[in-house]
C-alpha cells in the first residue's frame, strides 16, 4: 500500500494503490468492482474511500481531514486498507504512520525541536558556561556539599 508514512496538518495528501498479486484460492481484491476503504486510528479517527479505476484505486486526504489529524502527544496513527465486494472484507494491508504539525495551527514561540535535541543543547551550554568560567562546579555551604557533572562526563553525553 502506498499511503505517506507522514502527512502534515493542513495538507491534501493523495495516493495510488495498485491491486495485490493474486494466491490459489484467494478472491482477487481489484478495483473496479472491489471498493478501497482506509481506516485511521490515533487521538481521532478517519475513515475514507478511494476512488476506483480498471487499474487501480486512488485515495485522498483533504487538507481540512489533515487539519483534524493530532500532531500532538505520540502523533502516531494506525492505518488499515480495507478491499471489499459483495460483503466479502479483505485487509490489503496495515501500518503506522506519523503525523507532522502544520505551522499555521501552533503558537508563536514553537520549539519543533526533538526532547534529544533540547537535552543536548541544554548540555552544551552548560558546558559553554563552564568552559568561560562562569558556572560553580562544586561548593559547601554550613557542611552541605553539591557537586555538579564533572566537565569530562559531561562531554561524553
């Protein structure tokens, strides 16, 4: 199956699937006469049918559908292609895509960064504060001690 494994809110997203090779004894799920329905499953649900041709099965996204679709939390939706005919349902394939935010739908002040990216910015500038001498490394207070990371773990991370 040919669906995106990301779309981004807010986009019209369109594919083409071909029709499965056939095995002995298995009904052969074609279009025109077989109907193609994608089922999404994440924080919301979306169904939608393809439009069939003698050749293959065409399905679409509209940008308000995308615009639906939670690009928050794990952002991460389920898809199953169901084939059918004359009550006969054939799963064509599964998967998992992720959903990508739009930029028109999030604030100012967005930080698109990864949690590893933050992290490991947040580390080098403590480094970079270190290195200019401008960060205490260790020190006691009426015999309470703190000592931070020493530089050198620090650097490996």
């Amino acid at each position: 199956m040919n669906i995106p494994p990301t779309i981004r809110q807010g986009d019209t997203v369109t594919w083409r699937d071909l029709p499965p090779a056939s095995r002995p004894g298995e009904a052969m799920a074609s279009p025109p006469d077989w109907t193609l329905t994608y089922f999404l499953v994440g924080q919301t649900k979306v169904t939608v049918s393809a439009t069939s041709t003698a050749a293959h099965w065409e399905t679409s996204l509209s940008a308000e559908q995308t615009s639906n679709l939670s690009a928050s939390g794990p952002a991460r939706y389920d898809w199953q292609a169901v084939a059918s005919y004359n009550g006969v349902k054939v799963t064509l394939g599964s998967g998992r895509l992720r959903i990508l935010p739009g930029l028109q739908h999030l604030p100012a002040g967005f930080d698109g960064r990864s949690h590893a990216e933050r992290c490991l910015a947040e580390v080098t500038d403590v480094i970079e504060c270190r290195l200019k001498g401008g960060a205490v490394t260790e020190y006691t207070i009426g015999g309470r001690r703190l000592a931070r990371e020493p530089l050198a773990e620090l650097l490996k991370l």
